[in-house]
C-alpha cells in the first residue's frame, strides 16, 4: 500500500493507495465510525457496483451504515439535490465529529465535501473515490462545490478531508469511456511540470488501459504525489501555483457549459479538449513548438479523448464560448488567467490574455 501524505500545516491527511483496499475499509475506517457507525453518500450506479462490497467489509468491522444514494451524473451536483443531502444528514442525526464517507466519483466527492462543510458549520468527511478521475485529482485538495445556472462549481468551499482511500481494482468495474476521462487528468500531471511522466504516459498507455495493476498504481500514485506537493504549497490557490491544476479547464469548462454539463462531453473529456486547445493556442501565441501540440493531441487522441471542438460535440462561435469564460470563478479584477504552455512540462500562468484574440482562435478551431 502507498501512503501519500497531503502535508497541509497543522491539518495533515493519507491517501492510502491499494489494490484490494475497499475489502479492507472496514478495518482503515474504523477510528472514524461514531458509536460504531458512518453515514455514507454515493449514487444509484456506485450504489449498485460498488457498495456492496463496502457495506461487506464495513459489516465485517462490525460497522453499522445508512446510505443516501443520490442521482448518477452532473446534474446531482445541483440546489436541490445539496437540500435533500443536507435534510437527509440532518435527519440521521449527524454531529460534527462524524466522518461522513463520499463513496463514489467526482460529483459525489463534490457535493458530500460540501454538505459536509455547511451541515452543522461543519462536519468531517472521508473520499472514497471509485472513478479515475476522482481517484487522481478531485478526491485530494479539498475543492467542494456544486454547479449553478451560471457555471461549473461556481457555489463552494474548501474542505479538506480527513482521509483518502483509493482502490485501483474499482477500475474494472468502470466503463472504457469514464476510464479515458480520468486519464486525461492523469496526462495533466506530466504536462503541467513533469515531462518524464508524460514520457511514461506514451509508454504505458497500452498497459494502463488495458488493467495493468502496475501501471495503473504508479500513474494514480504518481498523480496523487503531484496534486499533494501543489495543494501543500498554495491551498486555496493565493500564490498561483495551484492554479496550474486547471490546464485545459478554462477552455473545457466552456465546453462544457455548451453542452449542458451532459453526457455529450464528460469533464475529462473536457479538460482533455481543453488541454489540446491550450498547446494549440500557446503555439499561435510563440510560446510552444508546433511539435509539442501534435504530441499531446495524438496522445490523447489513443486514448479516445476529443482534442478538438468537433470531436467535443461543439459547434459554436468563438465569442459565445468566451462568453461561457466570462463565469470562471479564476477571473479577479476583470482579468481571466489561462494556463499556457512553453512546451510538455513548461505550463504557465497567463495574465494578458486578450479575450478577443482566444475568441478569433476558437472560430479558427471550428474548421479543425
């Protein structure tokens, strides 16, 4: 079993990374159980896949359980599905010494994370996540939210959580297209600061993929290890350098927004368009060889993910997408940061972007 440690200043927390770890969390959970017992959120489809399995090892620690299940996908992440969360915790009795366990993907890591931060000013909360994408990237950092008529987690707080446990081995129950979305995430890493990762990437591939244990262990500990060391150094993003997490997600949350936070584009697949778009358009700036953009792009594209706004299911004017930006939650004192590029593992932070300029690129883009 790995053993990450989230190194924040006084509120250290594990990640405990390992196959064959749910069948143990009974036992890894046990210090948290109030009175013998957890409150557990997940959704109708972890609920069927996943939690029997938890609700075994649970039983075999001689934890007691109740479970709301919420809707699968986005959508949960809404008002109304926060309301029915918190009444049902209310409900249950919670007190704010519980741990309230997030069994399940990003969104349920999300919306628990932040009903655990408002129910009672606060109660503790565990990550259980089940998905790629959750495992290597939302379940670690304590970014919580839900989404709003106007954007993509524009109503949330910082929660860090007490503990993070991550099975590899859940990964086979997922579909391949939820798998290819998390792995765009995993990409991120070797692009943001790491370009040795990212040479690992194109050599595993084939192997992560297909189910490798090996190789699917090193790239989510591997991913966790970065996300760790930036979340230690800059929290709740004050220095910037937290802010190279969102490569690719300016851009990709504008695709997503234009699509309706549906199943026509996941948020990997998202930040994965997003990332394409970012190379391309650091390459237009002068800042990245053309070389490296294609690399990313061909990349991602062996591993199913969209690069381009066709192949996200956009078709819309560069302005109208720009429009969508306008509601980043990163945008301060009028200004909307991008994460660009000098090469694979030379991200940066750009604050002269002009608005009009990513809109022209973009409407360059739609005849990609």
């Amino acid at each position: 079993m790995d053993r990450i440690t989230v190194g924040l200043e006084g509120r250290p927390y594990d990640v405990l990374i390992g196959q064959g770890l749910l069948a143990q969390a009974g036992e890894m959970l046990a210090p948290y159980a109030r009175g013998g017992r957890l409150l557990i959120v997940t959704d109708t489809q972890v609920g069927q896949h996943v939690l029997p399995l938890f609700a075994a090892s649970l039983q075999q620690a001689g934890i007691g359980y109740a479970a709301h299940l919420l809707p699968s996908g986005e959508g949960a992440k809404s008002w109304p599905e926060l309301e029915r969360l918190v009444d049902w915790l209310l409900s249950e009795h919670v007190e704010r010494s519980d741990h309230i366990v997030a069994l399940g993907g990003g969104v349920v890591g999300d919306i628990t994370g932040f009903a655990a931060h408002i129910v009672k000013r606060g109660c503790h909360f565990v990550q259980v996540p089940t998905t790629l994408l959750s495992q290597v990237d939302s379940s670690v950092g304590g970014k919580t939210a839900i989404n709003s008529a106007a954007g993509k987690n524009l109503v949330g707080a910082f929660h860090q959580p007490s503990l993070v446990l991550i099975d590899p081995d859940v990964l086979d129950t997922l579909p391949r297209r939820e798998l290819g979305a998390g792995y765009a995430e995993v990409v991120k890493y070797g692009l943001i600061d790491a370009p040795d990762f990212f040479d690992w990437c194109e050599t595993n591939i084939d192997a992560f993929m297909a189910g490798n244990p090996d190789a699917r262990r090193h790239a989510i500990a591997r991913s966790v290890e970065a996300k760790a060391r930036i979340v230690a150094a800059d929290e709740k993003e004050l220095t910037g350098t937290r802010a190279l997490l969102n490569l690719g997600h300016t851009f990709g949350h504008a695709l997503e927004a234009e699509t309706g936070y549906s199943d026509k584009l996941l948020h990997g697949e998202g930040v994965a368009a997003g990332m394409a778009l970012a190379f391309r358009y650091s390459v237009r700036r002068g800042h990245c060889p053309t070389s490296d953009a294609e690399r990313v792009s061909a990349h991602l594209e062996k591993a199913g993910l969209p690069t381009s706004l066709s192949a996200a299911n956009v078709d819309t004017s560069g302005e109208k997408l720009v429009e969508h930006m306008l509601h980043d939650k990163k945008k301060s004192g009028g200004t909307l940061p991008f994460l660009l590029a000098n090469g694979i593992g030379k991200t940066f932070l750009a604050m002269d972007v002009d608005l009009s300029d990513v809109a022209a690129f973009l409407n360059e883009e739609r005849s990609r």
